[in-house]
C-alpha cells in the first residue's frame, strides 16, 4: 500500500471542522484506501469504533442509501446527540 501523507495530512488539518470533506479521484486511485487509513487512525486516537459510520455504496446492503434521504434517516437512527461521530461513505 502506497502511504498517502501529504493527504492524510490535510485530512489531520480539516478533523473536527465543521465542514464536509470530499475526496475526488479516478476509479482505483486509492480514494478508499485513504479514507481506511484516515479510519485506522481516529481508531488508534481513541474514538469509539461506535462512533465512525462507514458507508459502501457498492455493497448490495447499502444500494437504498443511494437516495440523500433514505441515507439521512440511516445515519439518524444510528448518532446519538450527545456524541461526535465520524461519517466515511463511498
């Protein structure tokens, strides 16, 4: 596996702000390799397997959630308020 620090790094930079990250790329460019990284880090940082949603579109059980909405009430019946969660979905 190719590491990816200059983008793992702006990823370290953008955590905890309030903004959406969209990570753009060609088909087999590493994007989800990136996004497992990014995963296995918040993990070794302490948070809560619990509390990071991992979404593949491409798996069958996830073709419903193609849909903004149907994807909203999925996430909104997982998060607690109370509670910082970290959403991956591709």
């Amino acid at each position: 596996m190719i590491k990816r620090h200059h983008y793992l790094n702006s990823l370290r930079q953008l955590k905890d702000q309030n903004l959406i990250k969209v990570i753009t790329g060609i088909r087999r460019s590493g994007k989800s390799t990136l996004l497992g990284a990014f995963k296995n880090e918040l993990l070794s940082e302490g948070i809560a397997a619990e509390n990071i949603i991992f979404l593949n579109f491409e798996e069958r059980e996830n073709l419903h959630l193609t849909d903004w909405i149907k994807l909203y009430d999925e996430i909104m019946s997982i998060v607690r308020p109370d509670q910082k969660y970290y959403i991956f979905c591709n």
